[in-house]
C-alpha cells in the first residue's frame, strides 16, 4: 500500500506538518518580546511592582516558546537536502545568503542578548536590562524580516537571472523587496500581534477567574484585549491591500480563494459552499453578487479570473476556499471578542464571567487563523514552489514514499506530544501563580467565615 503513495504529496504533507508545527512558536515569540519591553518600560516609568510581576511571569512563557521554536526549526533546515535538494540546487544561490543573513543578524543577536534577559537582571543594570529585552525583541523581528523576504520571493520572484538552470541575483534589494514582501511581513507581524494579544487575554482571564485579579493578572488582561482591539481593524485593512497585491501576482490563488471557477466581470462573493472539482461549481453555494469584484478590484463589474483560466496551473480548490473562510471567521471573532471586552473592562473595571471564559477558550485561537492563513498562502502557490519558476515536483527527492511516511508518522506523533505539554505547561504556569498570588478581595469561603465568627 506504501508504495502506491506519491512521495511528493508525502514529502509536501511532512514539510507542512513541520512547518506548521515550528510557526506556532516563532509567531509568539516575535511579539511576546516587545510586549515584555512594553512591561518594562511601564515599570522603569511608574515603578509600580505590578508592572514587573507581569514581566517576571511571562518571560518565563517566553523562554519556553523561543527554545520549542529554536529547536523545530532545525528539522525544517534538514528537508531542504533530504526532501527538496532541488530548491537548493536551482535557487540556494539567492536562498542560503538570505537563511545565512537571518543567523548571522537575528539569530545570534537574540541568542547572546536572551542569556542577560533571562538571568542577568539583578547582575546588570535595570538599563541593561531593559536594552536587552529591547535587542531580543528586535531579533526576533529581523529574524521575522529576513525569512519573509526568501518566502515572499518565492511567491513574487524579482531581481535574478537563470544562467544554465540556476538563479543568480542581478539585485538583492528587489530580491528582498519584491512585489509582496511589503504586505506578507505587515500581514504576517499583525498575526503575531494578535495571537500574542488573545494568549495574554486568555492566560490572564483564566487566572481571573481562579480568583487571581490582583493588578498583575488586570494588567495582562487590559493589554491582551487593548492591543487586539487595535490591531484588528489594521489587519483587516492590510489583508485587503494584500489581496489585491494577490490578485496581481498569483490570480489563481485568488480564483481558489473566493471559489470562483468561471471567468467573469461582477464576480460574486461565496459566503459558504463546498467546492466540486468534477463539475468545475460550488455545491450549496450561498453568494453576494457582484461583491467579489468590487473588494478584489474596487470595481462592482472588474473582472476576476476563474480556475478555468489557468488549466493545469492552479492550486486545489477546496483547501483553499475553506482555509481562507477559517481564516477571515476567526478574524471578526477576534474584532468582537476583543472590542467587547475592552468595552466592559471601561465601562465596569472587569469582564462578565462568562466573556472572561470565552478569552479562556481563545486563548490560542490566534494559532488557528495563522496555520489557516499560512495555508491559503502556501497551499495556494501550487504547483509552483517558486512561482513560475520551478514546481514542486521538479525540486523532489527520490526518497521512497515508505521512509517518508515512516518519518512522517514519528513526526505527528512527536508534535502531538510537544503541543500538548507545551499548553498543558503554560496553563500550569498560570495555576501556579494564582496559588502564590495574594488575594485582592474576599473569596466565598472567606466571607462564609467571616460570617460565621
């Protein structure tokens, strides 16, 4: 039965599973590091204890995220010669400087600086300190900007040359600044900003509502829900500019997005329906008419391409069309959640139990619509690995379809158990301070007491 299995659908579905796993950690630690500045500057300019305390807690959070994203990154660098060694062949001459640049800039400064702001603040200065945290912050960021920019080309390829079958670059600032690096870093930062966002909103609500609602636990919680409610409105106005950029570049992407198999002027937005790749339509399709093309093209009656325009050239439907449909749902879950709770955190001093729950449950809802996101981009570039340029297929090992599905497997088996603690661990991070918290009112059993006596 193995070997009836396609080893480049098998070595795709093992490099998605790794990649899927290690952006988990990255997409936290790049945002957690600036909102642990934030603290530290709260601290340093109001000297209230609070302040620190939520430093103190969540920079242990962050350690734990940035060694799980160190180390899941490693197995990614591995699939590069055993799964795919001809990206590298056909373009590791614009692919390892940008990987190397990435080490060489961000990697080693957040390594060198994340040693003083872990254990070095009662052996520097506060300063010190906070230069620090200021550095890991900004590493992680550059980290961020040097693999935006290989995975942006490789949708948008500009400034090289094809010289007997190997790229070379005539410019690396149109190598690094290509057509959709610009959107993919802000869309891919916002993300990051609000999965850090709701993990602050739902680790703090959870210690809320074991009681724990000292100014430490309000803290995080009020800005959790402040920077979600912020960014929100942002990415959705950056998600429409980078749709537009899409439609430009990669218009069978779009096609599979929306759900669109016909070419046609006025194209209709498909709110829900269940794409059927034998009949070339959707089932059970619900629509606006005419909606698609003016968000796509500002124009009510612009035209879109179809699937049908792009025959042998374009990715599968309907992974797309529903990745895209998680994406933007989880999205408007997000503004709601977000603006209500900065509303009833305004308006009352604390969240109504049953939001505060909510958060609970979105605590790592940001997680969703990125995976969903990073799947409308990738699964949307095939058949190409680098768009136009070379296909998926072209860059493939001969590795047997059996030792990829056996490794494939220990894989999914290993990242099962990784997330698992990894949650489990942040959850109990969080018990056990509310348990060395102090409490800030009375409980039940308190008052019961007092009563009593």
């Amino acid at each position: 039965m193995m070997e009836a299995l396609d080893p480049v659908a098998l070595a795709r579905i093992q490099f998605a599973a790794n990649m899927t796993f290690h952006i988990l950690f990255p997409t936290i630690s790049i945002s957690m590091g600036w909102v642990l500045f934030y603290f530290k500057l709260r601290h340093a300019a109001s000297r209230e204890a609070h302040w620190m305390d939520a430093y103190q807690f969540w920079v242990k959070i962050f350690a734990l995220t940035f060694a799980l994203g160190v180390v899941s990154g490693i197995t990614m660098s591995f699939q590069f010669g055993t799964n795919w060694p001809g990206f590298m062949l056909k373009v590791g001459n614009i692919a390892g400087p940008l990987l190397a640049y990435e080490v060489l800039t961000a990697f080693f400064l957040e390594a060198t600086m994340l040693g003083i702001m872990l254990f070095g603040r009662h052996r520097v200065s506060e300063r010190v300190h906070t230069t620090a945290t200021f550095l890991v912050a900004a590493g992680t960021t550059l980290s961020a900007f040097w693999i935006l920019a290989l995975n942006s080309w490789m949708h948008t390829p500009t400034g090289f040359v094809m010289i007997d079958g190997q790229a070379h670059v005539t410019s690396w600032f149109e190598v690094i600044f290509n057509p959709s690096f610009p959107y993919r870093l802000t869309h891919m930062l916002l993300a990051s900003g609000l999965t850090v966002a709701f993990l602050l909103a739902g680790i703090s609500a959870f210690r809320w509502l074991k009681h724990d609602r000292g100014l430490e636990t309000m803290a995080g919680l009020r800005t959790g829900l402040t920077l979600a409610a912020l960014l929100i409105p942002v990415q959705i106005v950056v998600g429409d500019m980078h749709g537009v950029n899409t439609l430009h570049h990669q218009p069978a992407k779009i096609a599979a997005m929306e759900g669109i198999w016909k070419t046609e002027n006025g194209a209709a937005a498909v709110l829900f329906g269940i794409p059927d790749a034998a009949t070339q339509s959707n089932k059970l399709e619900i629509a606006i008419p005419k909606l698609a093309s003016f968000y796509l093209t500002h124009d009510w009656n612009g035209e879109v391409k179809g699937i049908d325009a792009f025959e042998g050239k374009h990715p599968p439907v309907a992974p797309v069309f529903f990745a895209f449909r998680i994406m933007v749902g989880v999205g408007l879950l997000m503004l709601a959640a977000s603006w209500l709770g900065v509303w009833q955190l305004r308006h009352q001093g604390q969240p109504q139990p049953w939001l505060a729950r909510g958060l609970v449950a979105m605590t790592f809802i940001g997680w969703v619509g990125l995976v969903a996101g990073w799947y409308v981009t990738e699964i949307g570039r095939q058949p190409w690995l680098v768009y136009g340029v070379m296909t998926t297929a072209e860059a493939a090992s001969a590795i047997p379809a059996t030792a990829i599905a056996a490794t494939l497997v220990m894989y999914l088996l290993l990242y099962a158990v990784l997330i698992t603690a990894y949650i489990s661990v942040v959850f109990y991070m969080a018990r056990k301070a509310t348990l060395s918290a102090k409490p800030s009112y009375p409980t039940i059993e308190r008052r019961q007491e007092t009563q009593h006596a």
